[in-house]
C-alpha cells in the first residue's frame, strides 16, 4: 500500500467554509461540519474520513402518535446529517404505523440544519413574531422556500407586541401571495405551559390563544386534505 503525503498545497484551507482547518493543516474536531470538501480538492487523495458519532436518534410514543426526535452532543454541530436521519427513522416509523403524514419541527435559521429539514417536504409553516430581525428573517426564509418550491405558510406570533410590524409582515405576505393562517396575540400563559412542560392547548383551554390555534389548526387540515 503506497502512503500519501500532504503536499501542503493549502487547497483544504481555502476550500473550507467553516475555517476548520488550521495554518499548521490541523483539522479542528468541533469546527469541522465533515461536508467532505477537502477531500474534495486535495490533489493528492491525502485526506480521508472516519465516521464518528454526534448523536442519538430516539422514537417515543406519545398519547398524540409516535414521535422521533434526536440528541445531539455537546459540542457537535454537524445537525444536518443528524436531521436527515432523523427524518428517515421518521418515515419507517410512519410507514410502520401507517401514517400518511410526518410533521417536522424544522430547526431555526436557513442554515444546514433547516435546509436538511425542509428539503421535499410540501408545505412550510413559518411562524414569526413582529420584530425587525423576524421580518429580516421570514423575508430570507421565503427565499429559501421560493428556492426548493415548498409552499409556505405564515403564521405571526404575539402580534399585539408591535401591531405596524405585523401589518407591515401581512402586507408583505399578501404582496408575495402567501397565506397568513392566523395572528397569535401575546399571552404568559403560553410561558406558564411551557414550564409546566404541558401544551398550551391543553393547559388553559379556554384561553383566547388556545382559540387561534386551533383554527389555525383547523386551517392547515384543510390545507393538507386539498
Ligand atoms: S470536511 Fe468540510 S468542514 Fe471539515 S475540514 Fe474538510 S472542508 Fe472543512
Ligand atoms: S489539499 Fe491535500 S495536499 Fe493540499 S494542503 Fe490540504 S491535505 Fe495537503
């Protein structure tokens, strides 16, 4: 077997996004995203992988269906491939259950991670709250989704916070034809769910939040069933 050598070409540095790679050819492990590129463009074959673990993928019954979810460790930040696999667990697991539906909670942001998530599903759910930066961001997000064809939806939450950003955020929708399913307004019992580590629909029953959610729920069956 003939052994290769770095020829120091540099190529791996300039070729890494992520700056992973250091002066002296040292790959940092927690900077390194294993997108492979490096190994792409040495001239020399010198670089080769090794599979590592960054995580752990569960499935757990919930009394609301199966639910497959994923652990990621400290300090890893190669989400994506874990996402992809998690979405493949997930649709043995619909398939085994005979479910014709997999929902996906998709990560925040348009990175890796989100793009791993969204990648050929049909319809996105966008929820975003009034502010400069969640406009900023449902206006990159859209351009992602306008991007892989996937219909968005928009959904604004607390938006009584600033009422000019959530017109501004409809007029923007109903500009770029999109549908805006429903406005959540503000409320702490939310938080109080949350802490009490139970969902807001069954928490307070009888809250006027608990009502806009479940029409949007209403809205989005009807959407799917088109
Ligand atoms: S695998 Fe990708 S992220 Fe890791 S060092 Fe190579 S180019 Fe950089
Ligand atoms: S691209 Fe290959 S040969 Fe060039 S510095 Fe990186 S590891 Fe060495």
């Amino acid at each position: 077997m003939i052994k290769i050598f770095c020829v120091r070409c540099g190529a791996c540095i300039e070729s890494c996004r992520f700056d992973a790679i250091d002066s002296d050819f040292n790959v940092g492990p927690f900077s390194c995203e294993g997108c492979r590129v490096c190994g792409i463009v040495c001239p020399v074959s010198a670089i080769t992988f090794t599979q590592r673990k960054a995580g752990e993928i569960y499935v757990s019954e919930t009394k609301y269906g199966p639910m497959v979810h994923a652990f990621l460790f400290p300090g890893e930040e190669n989400s994506g491939k874990l996402v992809i696999m998690t979405r493949l667990f997930a649709s043995i697991v619909a398939q085994e259950n005979k479910k014709s539906l997999v929902i996906i909670d998709g990560s925040p942001g348009i990175g890796c991670s989100l793009i791993s998530s969204i990648t050929k599903v049909n319809y996105a759910l966008v929820v975003i709250e009034p502010t400069e930066s969640g406009i900023h961001d449902l206006e990159r997000l859209l351009e992602l989704l306008k991007h892989f064809t996937i219909t968005p939806l928009v959904v604004i939450n607390k938006y009584d916070i600033n009422e000019e950003n959530t017109q501004r955020t409809e007029k923007y929708c109903a500009l770029n034809n999109i549908l805006v399913l429903g406005k959540i307004p503000f409320d702490p019992i939310v938080t109080e769910a949350m802490v009490e580590g139970v969902p807001v629909v069954e928490y307070n029953r009888d809250s006027p939040v608990v009502a806009v959610i479940k029409d949007i729920f209403q809205k989005v069956t009807k959407i799917l069933a088109t």
